[in-house]
C-alpha cells in the first residue's frame, strides 16, 4: 500500500509535526493498522478509504487508536490534494469517533473545522499537577485531555515534565498553555499515556485551546504557536460550537509498504 509522510502546520520540511498517511482501497485489520503505526513510530498514522463523496479515516498513535488528530487529518487532506486526485477544494471527512471533518483549500492553506471540545475548571490536586516542574495557575479536564494554565510563555518553554508521572493521569494527553508574545497564545502538548512524551504541533487540542483563549482574549479570531522543538504555526477561528484550525502542509516522503505476505519486486 502507498504511504505519504507530511510535515503539518509548517511550510519547510523537518518542522512541523510529521504524519504518515495511508490510502487505502478498503479497510484492513485494526491490529495491522495499529502495527503500521507502531512501525511508523511517529505520533500519528492516518488511515482512510473512500466512501463516496466523502472519505473515512482513522488515526494511530504507535500505541493506540485516537479519536482525534489534527495534524494527521491536515497531513490526509494534502496528499488528497496533491497527489490523490482529489479536485474539489472541500474535502469531508468522517470519523465514527469524532462525526463530520472538513478541510478546505484556500492556495496552498488547509483548514480544519472540527467540533470544539466541552471543558471545565478542576481543583488543582497534587495528584493532577505532580508531573510538571511548575504549579499551574488553574485546571480544566476535557473530553480526552487536561489543560493546565501558566502565567507567561517562558514558564511553557522551560517546563520538563515527568513522564512517568503525567502517564499515570488518565486522559489522552495534557495540554500546557499561557498567553503568547508574539502571538495570542503558546502551548505544549504532552501525551506519554498515548505513546508519545511530547507531541510537536496537536491540531486536536486547539478544539480545547481555541474556545478557552477566545472567551479569555474576547476575540474568535486567535493566532497560535506550539513551542516543541519543531515549532507549528496555526491559525485558529471559534466558529460557534466549532473551530477553524489554519495551517500550510509539506511532503516529506513517499512510498510502498510491505506486509509480511508481499515482496518487493
């Protein structure tokens, strides 16, 4: 089967957040899925099939299967555009997870509208906290993840988390996020329980981020940077009871997997 690596939420290769994607013709087996991804060993592998007018698509981690990933549904809709024959500039995708997924094109800019999370304030335990190298100022528990809120940016660059100890919290992932400043805001996102310590742009979490910063900013239109160490650059939209996540994609690779019962020619 074909498979495309993409770098998402970036306009040069080797920054970003790198994705696999895999067209396939029909759907295979959860279990070699989960191996493809396993294999891959980068934070998402996305897998879709045509179904009419519209494609499905699943998405890995190297441990498990994820409801939602950003950056892998940005990473699908480019190869669809580029070199997949896709010619509309809409695409709709459909997770059995996470609903309807569309991503238009608009030049060489992808946007995602997805569905903006549900969220709410936690108390600020040891047990949830214990994990970071400094006290947030407040805690929120989404539908698969928790936001932690600091004062500054710098405070986002210079946490090293334990890993072992966020990995005991039981959600997919925890999201780090302060005020920006040179952008509206900065985030981190840290998903050990999910097979990957520090994943380097989340298009996913800005369900959570986008609705959060733009009652604290009052404003729907927000520009945002992850500051991993490969750096993602989005901008974001609330759109009611959904977000706009904007972004630029590149091709890093291309090529042909192999199962155990097929050769190379």
């Amino acid at each position: 089967m074909k498979i495309y690596q993409i770098d998402a939420f970036t306009k040069e290769v080797f920054s970003g957040n790198p994705a696999a994607v895999c067209p396939l013709e029909e759907w295979i087996s959860s279990s070699i899925m989960q191996k493809i991804a396993a294999e891959n060993n980068l934070a998402e592998t996305a897998f879709y099939v045509k179904n009419g007018d519209m494609y499905e698509i699943r998405w890995f981690t190297p441990t498990v299967e994820v409801d939602l990933c950003g950056h892998a549904t940005l990473a699908a809709a480019y190869v669809l555009f580029n070199f997949e024959n896709h010619t509309d500039n809409l695409i709709q995708f459909y997770s059995e997870r996470s609903g309807n997924l569309t991503v238009t094109k608009e030049g060489d800019l992808l946007s995602l509208n997805f569905p903006a999370d549900e969220f709410e304030a936690i108390p600020l335990t040891p047990q949830i906290t214990e994990g970071l190298n400094i006290k947030p100022i407040q805690a929120f528990k989404g539908k698969t993840d928790y936001m932690f809120l600091f004062e500054k940016e710098e405070e986002i660059l210079n946490l090293t988390p334990n890993f072992e100890q966020l990995s005991k919290l039981a959600a997919r992932g925890i999201i780090v996020t302060a005020k920006g400043e040179t952008s509206d805001f900065v985030s981190r996102f840290f998903g050990p329980r999910s097979g990957i310590n520090e994943d380097p742009v989340t298009g996913s979490a800005h369900t959570t981020l986008i609705p959060f910063w733009a009652n604290e900013l009052n404003k729907t239109k927000l520009s945002a940077i992850q500051l991993s160490e490969r750096k993602g650059y989005l901008d974001c939209e609330l759109l009611r009871d959904r977000v706009r996540i904007s972004g630029y994609a590149i091709c890093y690779m291309m090529g042909t997997i192999f199962t155990a019962k097929e050769k190379p020619l």
